[in-house]
C-alpha cells in the first residue's frame, strides 16, 4: 500500500437523539487505491459518505487527515479535493448536464476536458441537454458519474453508483473506476458484491456502523466476503 491519503480516526456520527448510525469508525485510504466499502442495507455505508462530504453536521471525530494533515469535511480545502456520486441525489433539478457540468468546474476552478468518451461510454448522448429533473433514475446517476470522471478530484467516493444503471453502463463504469489509480483514490460503497469484487484492492466490511473485517487484495474471495456478510446478519 502507498502512503496514507485519507484517515479516519474514530469517527461517530447521527441523525438524531440516540440514533448513532456510525460508532467508532475508523478508515485509511492509500493514495492510488480502490477500496470498497460493503455492507447490508442500513450499515452506515451513505452515512459515511455523506459525513466525508459535508452534509451531515452530527458527527464528531479525533481526526479527519488529508495526507497527514487536519481537514474538516465542509471545508473549502477538502471540498476541492473530492466529489461524491450518491446512491439517490435530486440537487441541481432545473440545470441541464452541461449547464451542471459547467457550474462543478467552475466551483473546482477547472477548465471542462473534452467529455465526449465518456458520454459515448455511459450512452448519455442524446440527454446532455435535458433538465435533470426530467431524466430517469439511471440517466441522473450517469450525468452526476461524467461529471465525476471528467473532473478527477484526488479523492472520488461512489455510493452505490451500479444502481439503476444498464449493462452496458456498467461494465463501462467497472472500467472507469479500475483505471481510475492514475488520477487518484476511489471509494467505492455497495451491497452488490460482484462490483466490489472486479473493481477494489482492499474490501472493508460494515456492519452496524463499524468495520467489522477488512480483506486485502490477495484475500479477496467473494465466497470469503458473503460469509462475513451472512454472519453480520445472523448476529
């Protein structure tokens, strides 16, 4: 593993009185990694997501570095260091793509690359024009992932980005993601095994809002993955 880029020290967060959905948390990401972040629905997977990404103000931790160095999530300086594909998001209704894509580079103050190998890869061809309130589930999650690889921030996190996706989007998307080392760190959270298996160096396992089980590169059988996951959910 290369040298740490993003750590987590004991991060706990909720969504209100006696509702800790993330408890002791803690998490390492090496510069030039995939890592996947697996776990049953309701196991602090996009809570953990979106806590790294400012949305969430109920956290606290005893530490949140980038490359060694203190950062808080709603901070200018970790905001430009990282975008974040969520599982659902309906922000930005009344912008086009293009009008949305122009408006994220212009926040990240990057000139927009030439988009059109991604466009034609993720078949989004004929909705660059169209409100994104008015595109469907998979067409809004293609818009909000071109947008993300277009910009290649240091750290990219996807939270559940296979969902509503098409085949052929997928297959693309398992592309874009195992490639993605030379620009940077992804992390990549879903309860589809298959995604995490074909696409990540280490797998943490969560469960209850806490790591459970980590498997690195050379350990990553899915057999061994499903048991740890049917386990969690026996307990």
């Amino acid at each position: 593993m290369g040298a740490a880029v993003l750590t987590v020290n004991n991060l706990n967060a909720w969504y209100g009185k006696g509702k800790m959905a993330l408890a002791d948390f803690s998490l390492e990401l090496a510069e030039q990694e995939t890592a996947g972040l697996i776990g049953l629905n309701g196991a602090g997977k996009t809570t953990f997501m979106k806590t790294l990404s400012g949305l969430l103000p109920t956290f606290r931790s005893e530490g949140i570095l980038l490359s060694g160095k203190p950062v808080s999530p709603g901070k200018q300086a970790f905001k430009r260091c990282r975008y974040t594909v969520f599982a659902e998001d309906h922000s930005f209704p009344y912008f086009t793509f293009r009008e949305y894509l122009s408006y994220v580079f212009s926040a990240y103050k990057k000139d927009i690359p030439d988009i059109s190998e991604l466009v034609q890869g993720f078949h989004f061809g004929d909705y660059t024009d169209i409100l994104l309130k008015d595109l469907s589930t998979g067409n809004r999650k293609k818009a909000f992932l071109i947008t993300a690889f277009a910009l290649k921030p240091r750290l990219l996190f996807l939270d559940e980005p296979v969902n509503g996706l098409d085949f052929q989007s997928t297959e693309y998307l398992y592309q874009k993601i195992a490639g993605y080392k030379e620009h940077g760190t992804v992390l990549f959270s879903s309860h589809i095994l298959e995604s995490i298996t074909l696409t990540c160096d280490r797998v943490f396992v969560l469960e209850n809002g806490k790591i459970r089980q980590t498997f690195e590169h050379g350990q990553m059988n899915a057999a061994d993955i499903r048991e740890a996951l049917r386990y969690e959910n026996d307990i």
